[in-house]
C-alpha cells in the first residue's frame, strides 16, 4: 500500500467542484437520484475523484432503486477504508478512499448476492474511467 494523501483543505478546494469538496472533504451527501452515476450503465472503472485511485468496477454496480450508484463489491480488497459512523442519529458504516480518505458513502448489509452488501457511493465523489474495462 502506498502512502496516504494528504492535502491542506484549500488545495483540495483548489481541485474540486464545491459539491465534490462538500461531498468528499466534508462528507455531504448529495440528493438520491440527482448524481451523474446512479443510472450509469458504460463498461469501466470507477475511481476516486479526488485521488484518480480505483475503487469500484461497473460489473459489480447494480440498481438499488436507492438513487445512488450502489456496487456489490470494491474492485479489489483494501480499495475501501470503513468507519463506524453515528451522525444524524444513526449508527452506519461510512466508507472512504483508502487513498486520500476521501467520503464515498455508506456500505449497508442489504445488497445482492454474491457478497450481500450495497456500497451506496455519491456520484461528486467518482469518476468513471471507460478506459479501463471493467473486472
């Protein structure tokens, strides 16, 4: 593993849109079915905005019918770091880059098979590459 980003908050102000700054640096969350990924169906890679670092492939993205891009899986193991998260009155598992610790979303126990789990990821805090094909 390489070692972590780190940037001060302006000269990740200086590289972001303000919702991706808010939704990333800040851990907003922008409204269901309003982000640019949610019905998203090319082949590719999903990477982290702030960092370029893949985090998820379209072969495991699925509808959720959450409004929010959802994968059943990272693209590989340690891509994602998780933190117990106990804002807005809820206990949840927030997930981050593992990289540049940006905010992603959520991952929930509520997903399909094979794994279980829905990673429901802001569309501001990725970027899909189609470059890459999907793994």
């Amino acid at each position: 593993m390489t070692d972590k980003i780190r940037k001060t908050a302006a000269e990740w102000q200086a590289e972001l849109s303000s919702e991706e700054y808010r939704v990333c640096r800040e851990k907003g969350t922008e409204p269901a079915f309003t982000g640019k990924y949610y019905a998203e169906h090319r082949d590719g890679v999903y990477r982290c905005r702030c960092c370029g670092e893949p985090l998820f492939s379209s072969v495991a993205k699925y509808d959720s019918g959450s409004g929010w891009p959802s994968f059943w899986a990272p693209v590989q193991d340690g891509a994602i770091e998780e933190h117990r998260d106990a804002s807005h009155g809820m206990i949840r598992t927030e997930i981050l880059c593992r990289k540049c610790d940006a905010h992603l979303g959520h991952v929930f126990p509520d997903g399909p098979r094979p794994t279980g789990l829905r990673y429901c990821v802001n569309s501001a805090s990725l970027m899909l590459d189609t470059d890459t094909p999907g793994e």
